[in-house]
C-alpha cells in the first residue's frame, strides 16, 4: 500500500467536514471524492497521516462509529495480458456467440463503455473511430489518458475495435464510445485511491447525463481478509463499486483473474 495513506467512509454530520473529521485522527485530506459522496449517504476521502501507519489508522477509524469503511490504499496493478502471437485471432468472440449477435446489432455509438485502466492509444487506428476523447481522464497522477502501457489499449480493442473495417480484429462492439479512464501507469499499476477517483469521475459522467452503459476494470489487487460480506463493507473500494452499481445504469466488469483458481479463492500474486 502507498505509506501513511487511508481510504475511509464515513457517515456525514451535520456541519463535520472531511477536514475535521481527519484531524481527530492525527491524519489530513488529500481528496474528496465529490460524485460518489453526493451518489450515495456517505463521504468518500482518501486520509494520510506522517506519524501512523495505515494498518493502525485503519483499524482507529473502524473503531469509530462514524465510520462505514476503511483500508489502507492498497496498489493495484493490470491483470496479465498474452503476448502470444495468434491472440488477434480472438477465439473468445467465438465462445460468446459474437457473431450471432452481430447479425442483430454490432454496437451503438450513442452508448459509452467507461474503461478504468492504463488508458487507450487512440491513434490505433483500429480504435481511432470509436474513442471518445471528449470525455478522457487521467486519475494515475498525470494529464494525459492516452496508454504508454498497453493493457488498455488491449482490453478496448477487446471491448470496441472498429469492425468490417478490412484491418486488425473486431470488438464485442463494432461502433461504441470507449471512454479512457487512465488509472494505472506506464509500469502497469496504480492505487486503489486512484481506481475510486476514477469510479468518481465515471459516477459524475452519469449524474451529467453522459449514456454510460458500462464500466469496465480488468484489475487485481490486494485484500487482507476473504471476500466475504462482512469483511468487503469495510473496505471504500468495495462501497464505490456498489454506490456507482446504485445509480442503476451501468454494468460493472472486473476480470476474474488469470491463475486458473476458482473466484473469491486467494491467488498467487503477493
């Protein structure tokens, strides 16, 4: 996890501020996550402190009735991505019955797909047509949502290459707006601080109206406990993913991992 950093939510007072309610921890704001705290009944914010350690901050601030969640901001980093030389075969299209779908509809560019990831080079021209620029956004700490990565890039093209366009593969989607949330950097990792601020942003896309259909995170990361019910509300990431769910508009996509071991077991990242 990122030193002296904390992800907390907590339940809004009257006339308590972020501010305030951190300096009773020994700890300050470094943001406030605006969207997803005006979707929901709690206050997202994203704490730091230079004399505590995260571990034992977190356990202070799940002590405090006030608090629904709490966990240090833990990294996060893209899931494996092949390299093999016939991956632009795409096999899975064929496994998902694409095709059948595609003889009813190959996409709608007035439908957005939100992709929370490393970015999208949009000046592949297999992607070109369908990336929606306009609404881009870096949350890894930099201004561009381009991907100097490549995990991104992937995972669009999956998602939303241009098809029957005599070059490259073919998407799920032939017309889509694919919108880059760069969350993760050129090494392929980031913080979960960054993964909520970009379900803020997407949340915010939303609340303005912006046609988001889908929102999709081919991520892994770290938890400390099994991802069981009571041990997953008390972790802010967790509580961002169900307050962006409660807007009832997007389907939210998370990969389930590449290591061949059923879903909710522990895997062999460390």
């Amino acid at each position: 996890y990122v030193p002296g950093d904390v992800l907390v939510v907590f339940k809004p007072s009257e006339g308590v501020k972020a501010s305030s309610f951190a300096a009773a921890s020994g700890a300050s704001v470094k943001e406030v996550y605006s969207a997803l705290s005006g979707a929901g009944s709690s206050v997202y914010a994203l704490l730091h402190s230079e004399t505590k350690n995260p571990e034992d901050l977190t356990a202070e601030l799940l002590a405090n009735p006030n608090v629904l969640a709490a966990s240090p901001n833990y990294k996060v980093r893209a899931a494996v991505t092949p390299n093999d030389t016939f991956i632009s075969q795409c096999w899975g299209l064929s496994s998902i019955n694409a095709p059948a779908a595609w003889d009813i509809t190959s996409g709608d560019s007035n439908v957005y797909v939100a992709i929370i990831d490393s970015g999208i080079d949009e000046t592949n021209p297999d992607l070109t047509d369908n990336v929606a620029t306009e609404y881009g956004t870096n949350t890894a700490g930099g201004s561009s949502a381009r991907d100097d990565q490549g995990h991104g890039t992937h995972v669009a093209g999956t998602i939303g290459a241009v098809g029957n366009n005599s070059r490259g593969i073919a998407g799920v989607n032939w017309n889509v707006g694919l919108i880059s949330v760069k969350a993760l950097d050129s090494n392929g990792s980031g913080t979960a601080a960054g993964v909520i601020a970009a379900i803020d942003y997407v949340t915010g896309l939303i609340q303005q109206g912006v046609n988001v259909r889908a929102v999709n995170l081919s991520l892994e990361t770290y938890i400390p406990a099994a991802p069981e019910h009571d041990n997953l509300v008390q972790m802010p990431l967790w509580r961002a993913f169900k307050d962006l769910d409660a807007l009832n508009q997007a389907v939210i996509v998370c990969a389930a991992g590449n290591y061949a071991v059923a879903v909710g077991q522990p895997t062999p990242y460390s």
